[in-house]
C-alpha cells in the first residue's frame, strides 16, 4: 500500500466519522415532505366567565372524557379552582375547589393534569409533592419527591401551558421538570451538573434525577435568563430552550436522540442581559422561543416565537409583557423539520391561552389590546393544518 | 449676550431644583401619577407590588396587603392588568380602600418598579426605600409591620 492510498483512506474515514456526527449537528437542515401548513380559520369559541374567574391562566389542557365530552381544564389562580368547560355544549360543566388550608390544603396550585374527570394531579409552588385529588378536590393521595435516594434536592415542578411542561406519566412513573435554580442569575459553573428533568416511580415512591442538562454553550454570547419548555411526543421528550435555535430530542430515560435546527425566521441573534436592559423592559425587548407543544391528532410540533419590539414612549410595559404584542409559530414534523412558519397578527392574540384539540390547534383572542376583548368571555380561535 | 442668558438660565434652573435623589424623584412622580395627597404617607409606608417577578415575593406581598390594608400608615399601589383581575386577586373592599391604589396604567412599571417595594416616610421625607428580595422576606415585612404600627 503506497503512501497515497493509506492518505485517501485515512481522509474517507475522516469525512465518513463527521458525517455520522453531523446527523446530531445543529446546522443540519431537512426539508420536510409534510404538506399540510397551519392556517388561521373563521372558527372560534366562546365561554362566558363569571365575576370571579378571569381569561387569563397559565394552566389550560384539553381533555376528552371517557364518555367522549371534550372539555378545555382551565386553572382560575385567582379563586382557587380548575373549572372544566364542555367545548361542545360552550358551557362551564364544573368547577373542582383547591384548598388552602384544611384537610385538603394543596398549597399554592400552579398547574395539573388530568388523569380522568374524577382524578386529577395537582403541582404546587416550593413544595415538591403530587397531589392526586377527585372532582370535589378532596386529597386522595400525596406523593413527595424531595430528594433523590442518594439525597440530592428535587425541586418543585408545576405542570402547566405557560412555557408548556406539561406532567407526562408513563407505566407508573410521573416525568417532571427542574428549573434552574435563580434562573436569572445562576451559579453557573454548577449549571452544567444541574439536572433539568426527574422521573418519580410511584410504587417504589422513588425519585431520579435524569442526565438532562443546559446546553453547554447556552451563555456563549452573553448571559441569558436561563427558561425553557418541554414536550412530549412519539415516545420522546422534545426540549426547547428560550435562548437556543435548537430543538433536542430525548428518550424517556434522558438519552439524547436528535438535535434539530428549528430556527425562527424572524429571531436572529438573542440579547444578554445587561444592567441597563433587564426585567420586563428585557423580555419585551428582545427576542426568545415561547412554548414547544405536541400535536399528538396531527403529530406535529408547534414552537411559539417571540421577536421582541422596539418601546415606545407611552407603552406600557407590563401589558407587553403580560400580552406581547405578536408571535409567530413554527410547524415541525415528527422528526422535528420544519414544515412552515406563520406570524400572527399584532395586538390579537394571546401567547398563553392555547389548547390543541381533535379539531386543531386554539389559541386565545383575549389579547388586552384587541379590540374585541371582553373580559367577561374566554375566546379561542381555531387554527388548522391544511393545503 | 445671548451666552450670558444662556449661562444664567442654567445656573439658575440648577439652583432652583429641589435636592432630591433619584429615589425622591421616583416617589414624587409615583405619587402625582397615582393621584393622591402626599401627607397620606408623610409618616408612613407606601408599599408597591408589581404584578410580576419572583413569586413567593408576590405571595407575602399579597398575603401582607390583605392583612393590613386599613392601616393608616400605610398606602398600597398595586399593579395589575385590569380591574377584574386586581378585585378577584384582592376583593372589592380592598381594592375600593382609599389607602389602596389599584394601578392599572403601568405606572408603577413606567416608574422602573420592578420588585415589590416598600418607601419609608418620616416627617414628610423619603427616609429610605426597600425592595424585598426573596431571601429577606421575612426581615422585609417584620420591619414593615413594626414601622407601621407604630405610627
């Protein structure tokens, strides 16, 4: 074997080694052959709201029961309770009350999940525990998952749509999120080890922590608030990061499958933050991906971006940040592709109220600048995949 | 000529400004943004929730406004996207207090408010201004309650 032949050898092995490693690459493109785009229709829903209840919630799931009645489950912060509207009948079916306090206190209920009609888990703030209730919100059983058994701290996970992580259970084991500890200003030479997911086993009541973690290079372009969103789909977790173009595509027990670039054509560089650009001024400002969300009747994937604007003088920037004033979604087949990518008009749609269903995909019109909002009424638009 | 008008109007448009801090100036602005006379808190605490930030801050903020809103000494802005939203969040009797002021302008935000924050008057004078950090939480509202009742 002369010389030349041992180099084209040696050269092959090399290309076909960075070809195999470029099958994870972020900057690998597919083009998918899905044809079936997301379209805003005509079509939209209405509850009526009493004086109590208001449309905005950071918790909404849609839930078909046993006896095929479709319901929106919508979690009213306010007055403490999650109230079940029947979408076929547009009226409210019932309301489930969470305690405070008493022998049914769940503490601070910031999300759930809907087993079945009479059998609901309940997530609440700082306290890492599972609250499995019935329709009268009566505490059925409690299932703590504080530590780890080589007692490392797990902390309290809230299973909701805002930044959707929805509670995903499968063969008796309960999958949860870790949030960053101070996500705005982390320790972040221990962010690398901090694990972002669990798994609790309900018959051993046992918890892991999953090798699940920050992307490393997450802060290489200066710090950023350290958000993200999960879902699951086809077997796998999908985990989107506020401040990464990629998609990351994990098995159950955290192996990573894919990473897929799945960026938004309208977010180009994302913004550190700075002294002089901070808080809400910050989250309006500057652009970040929103919510990855499982299409489980079409199995595909929505990703909510947001660009960011430019304030003007007399904004009011809670209301921007509370409502940002536009977003676009990005469509993504199964194998996390990009099918297209749609921009929502301005001022008209809310980024928190969403809800997939048989039908398609709702989101809410109840944006604070849109001008046919009435607080008393709960408004979702239909969005659909078609030609 | 024209530069010495110039020079004058400067000198005195600096000697006429009132001394007053950053802080001072926030609170003045707050205070004639939220339409209410100043001598209400000349001995006392105005105490400012945001709507967003660190949640267990929100909580104790809440938590702490319900249980002492009759207070004289104390005066409340709270800040919200609607009326709805603020009188579930509170009640009607609270929201409708006089020592309540239920933002829902954004002017506690366009004043740079972030974090729930409690302005110390004594005399008439800004004495100091604490924002609460989820860390002091506890520290935060035994001083305030202290200074408050024993006004």
């Amino acid at each position: 074997m002369n010389k030349q032949t041992i180099f084209l050898i040696v050269l092959i092995t090399i290309i076909t080694s960075c070809t195999n490693q470029t099958n994870n690459n972020s900057d690998k493109k597919e083009t998918s052959k899905h044809n079936l785009f997301l379209k805003e229709t005509q079509d939209s829903i209405s509850f009526k709201l009493d004086k109590r209840t208001t449309n905005y919630s950071a918790c909404m799931y849609f839930f078909k029961d046993s006896d095929n009645t479709n319901y929106l489950a919508y979690l009213n912060e306010p007055s403490r309770e999650i109230l079940f509207f029947n979408i076929d009948s547009l009226k409210l079916s019932h309301r489930v009350p969470l305690d405070k306090e008493g022998t049914n206190a769940t503490g601070w209920v910031r999300g759930f999940h809907i087993i079945s009609k009479d059998s609901i888990i309940v997530t609440v703030v700082r306290n890492p525990v599972f609250f499995l209730i019935n329709s009268k919100g009566n505490v059925i059983n409690k299932y703590g998952y504080n530590k780890t058994a080589d007692g490392k701290n797990v902390f309290a996970f809230t299973a909701r749509s805002f930044l959707n992580s929805p509670l995903v259970i499968l063969s008796g084991k309960l999958y949860g999120k870790q949030n960053i500890f101070d996500a705005f200003n982390p320790d972040f030479d221990k962010v690398p080890q901090s694990s972002i997911a669990f798994e609790f086993d309900i018959k051993n009541n046992s918890v892991k922590l999953l090798p699940i973690y920050f992307p490393t290079n997450y802060w290489d372009e200066g710090k950023k608030p350290m958000f993200f969103s999960r879902t699951f789909g086809g077997g796998s977790f999908v985990w989107s990061f506020n401040y990464d173009h990629n998609l990351y595509k994990y098995s159950p027990s955290g192996k990573l499958l894919k990473v897929s670039n799945a960026k938004s054509k309208y977010i180009e560089e994302f913004v550190a933050l700075s002294k002089n650009l901070k808080g809400l001024r910050y989250f309006v400002t500057t652009p970040r991906y929103r919510e990855i969300i499982y299409d489980k009747y079409r199995k595909v994937y929505y990703r909510f971006a947001y660009a960011g604007i430019e304030l003007k003088k007399d904004d009011k920037v809670e209301s921007l940040f509370k409502y940002p004033k536009q977003f676009s979604i990005i469509t993504l087949d199964s194998d996390l592709n990009i099918i297209d990518e749609i921009l929502l008009a301005p001022n008209t749609y809310n980024i928190n109220g969403w809800f997939v269903s048989p039908k398609g995909l709702y989101i809410s019109t109840d944006h604070i600048n849109n001008p046919s909002l009435n607080e008393d009424k709960l408004t979702f638009r239909l969005f659909k995949l078609s030609k | 000529m024209k530069t010495v008008i110039i020079i004058l109007l400067i000198f005195l448009t600096v000697s006429c400004s009132p001394d007053l801090s950053s802080d001072e100036l926030i609170i003045n602005k707050l205070i004639s943004d939220i339409d209410r006379e100043k001598n209400m808190v000349d001995n006392g605490v105005i105490l400012v929730l945001p709507s967003h930030g660190c949640q267990s801050c929100l909580d104790e903020t809440i938590k702490f406004i319900k249980n002492n809103y009759k207070n004289k000494s104390l005066l409340c802005v709270v800040s919200g996207i609607s009326m709805k939203e603020l009188r579930i969040k509170f009640s009607d009797s609270i929201i409708d207090n006089y020592n309540v002021l239920a933002d829902i302008e954004g002017i506690v935000y366009n004043n740079k408010i972030e974090k729930p924050t409690a302005f110390y008057f004594v005399n008439g004078k800004l004495n100091s201004k604490i924002e609460l950090h989820s860390n002091e939480i506890d520290v935060f509202f035994d001083r305030l309650l202290e200074f408050i009742e024993s006004k």
